[in-house]
C-alpha cells in the first residue's frame, strides 16, 4: 500500500503520482539566451580590462610626473643653498628668503594643481568607460529579458491553443 503525504498547499502525493508528468505541466521561466549572456560578460570583461589599464597608465603618469618635481625640487634646493650661503648684508638675506619661500609654495601648489589634474583625468576616463559600458549592459539586459518576455508569451499562447484531450 503506497503511503500518501500531503505538501504544503493541500495537493495529497501518493506512491503512484507521476512526478513526469507533474513536472512536464509547470511553467518554468525560459533560459535566457546564453550566447548572448556570455557575449555580455566578455565586453564587461573587456571594459574593466580597459578600464584597469587607463588608471594604471594614469598612476604612472601620476608617479612619473611626481617623480620629475622632486629632482627638479632637490636642483633647485641646491641652488637654493648656494644662493643663501653668499655673503650678502642679514637685511638681504631676508629678502632673498622671504623671496624663494614665496617662489617655492607658488610652486608647490601648481605642482599640486598639476598632479590632482593628472589624477582627476585618469579617473575620469577609466569611470567614463565603466559607465558606458553599465549603460550598454542595462540595455542589454532590458532586451534579454524582453524577448524572454515574448517567447513566454508565445509559448503560453501555444499551449492555450493546443487541444486538450481529456
């Protein structure tokens, strides 16, 4: 005697159900595409690639650039003490400090200037491309999911149509 069980909702299963047919009548969703899921995740791939590459060349534009101040800093510091080490009066000593000190935090902050824009312009072309990429994947997947859409709508259709033979 095949025992009976009752699943959640009330429908009673018994030993002689035939699961073959039950699971031949459920309405799965339809399998995406995968050609053009995995097409879609290789231009995702791509565009961080790219991406990855554009802020590497950037930090080394960043490095490189940092790297020319600060030789050009140590040559101008040498000069620098050899100016300061001259013989001149304390009173032009004075003016002659005060004077590189101004030239030299006018410089320090173009230099900053200089490299916040260097960064800035990397970034922003490594997050222009992830963004357009984001947006041609929205679309991507707005389409996917339309023709799903359609084809479950086509297959409903084709059911509903079909005789039934009872």
């Amino acid at each position: 005697m095949p025992s009976d069980f009752t699943k959640p909702g009330g429908t009673t299963w018994t030993g002689d159900t035939d699961f073959t047919k039950m699971f031949s009548e459920m309405k799965l969703p339809s399998m995406p595409d995968m050609d053009a899921f995995l097409a879609a995740h290789r231009r995702n791939m791509e565009t961080l690639s790219a991406a990855n590459r554009v802020a590497l060349e950037g930090a080394q534009a960043v490095a490189r650039r940092h790297m020319e101040i600060m030789q050009q800093n140590m040559a101008e510091l040498s000069e620098t003490m050899k100016a300061l080490a001259s013989s001149d009066a304390p009173q032009a000593k004075a003016a002659k400090q005060a004077e590189l000190l101004k030239k030299g935090y006018e410089r320090a902050v173009s230099n900053m200037k200089e490299l916040s824009d260097l960064i800035q312009r990397s970034n922003g072309e490594a997050l222009g491309l992830l963004n357009k990429r984001f947006t041609e994947a929205m679309d991507e997947i707005k389409g996917v999911v339309e023709k799903a859409g359609q084809q479950a709508t086509q297959q409903a259709t084709q059911q509903a149509s079909k005789p039934t033979g009872g």
